[in-house]
C-alpha cells in the first residue's frame, strides 16, 4: 500500500534555470511545480493532496554584487519527515552588472581642430532616468586616435555595479594652411 509518506513529490522548476538578475534588482523567483499537486487556497506554500511544505534556502538572493547564486527549493512531508520522501531542485541565477552600452554617453558638440594636442573631451555617462554617474568610480575613459586629423575614439569601461564598454568617436579637422 502506498501512503503519503512513501511518496516522493516530483518537481521540475518553473521559469529558466540558470536565471539571470541585473545587479540591484530585486529578484523574483518563478517557483517550482509538484505534479500532481494542487496549490491550498490557504496557504501557497503547502500542497494539499499530500500535505508537502515547500523549504527554501538561499532566498531572498543578494543581488548587490555580480556573480553566480545557488539556490534550493525542497518539497518535504512534515509528518513523515523522512529523507526518502524529500525532493529538491536548485536554480542558479546569474547577477549581472549593468552594461555601459545601455547607458547615455556625450561629448561637448564642439569643433575639434588639429592643433598638434590631444583632444580629451569631458565624456558625460547618464542612466536612462538622467542620474549622472561617477568618473573613476562607475567609468573609466580611455582616448585613441586623439591627435591628428581623422576619427578619435573614446572608450567608456564601466566599473563597480557598471560592466562592458561603449565607444564613441569624434572628429578632428585638418588645420587650415
């Protein structure tokens, strides 16, 4: 005879798995589903038909620094409490940081002669909302091609919560004789 404590729930995850969070947002889990099972309209952790409680370990995740978070999700009978009749399954989230080619990036709209100096123009990074970030703290710039008549580069390396990069060119204009 098959009783409840005999029976081990079979769970799949529900939404991807690994599971990817940029760096300070909250994370949501997507849960797991027990089949079979139905959700008790008291209480959302516990499935009826057999009486599993749903354990989770490792949540809410820590999104303030990238990297890779393993968590479990455990399914077990609390009257029977055996080993045997535990399931688990474990998501693994990536947390990103946010990448500079999403952020606003400018230079002054300024004639740029060749005047045999380098041209270092003063980059200004935003987000989408217009916070201003902060130069060797959430960027670093590096120049090329800034000196002679042609196409200069600027390039944007995010730091702290910040990664990646984003290029932006400026022109520099051959000096009248």
């Amino acid at each position: 005879v098959f009783t409840a404590n005999r029976i081990k729930p079979i769970l799949e995850l529900l939404g991807n798995n690994p599971d990817t969070v940029t760096i300070e947002q909250e994370y949501e889990d997507a849960g797991a589903t027990v089949a079979g099972y139905t959700t008790n309209d008291n209480e959302d952790e516990n499935y009826t038909q057999y009486g599993y409680t749903l354990l989770t370990t490792g949540l809410p995740i820590d999104t303030s620094i990238a990297g890779e978070i393993i968590y479990t999700l455990r399914y077990t009978n609390p009257v029977s409490n055996e080993v045997s009749n535990v399931m688990s399954v474990t998501r693994s989230v990536n947390v990103e940081k946010i990448p500079v080619d999403e952020l606003i990036c400018t230079i002054p709209d300024e004639e740029r002669v060749y005047n045999g100096q380098a041209y270092r123009p003063e980059v200004s990074v935003t987000t989408s909302t217009g916070e201003s970030l902060i130069f060797n703290t959430d960027y670093v710039v590096t120049y090329a091609n800034n000196i002679n008549a042609g196409t200069a580069s600027i390039t944007i390396a995010g730091q702290g919560i910040y990664g990646g990069t984003k290029t932006l060119e400026f022109e520099i204009l051959k000096a009248e004789m």
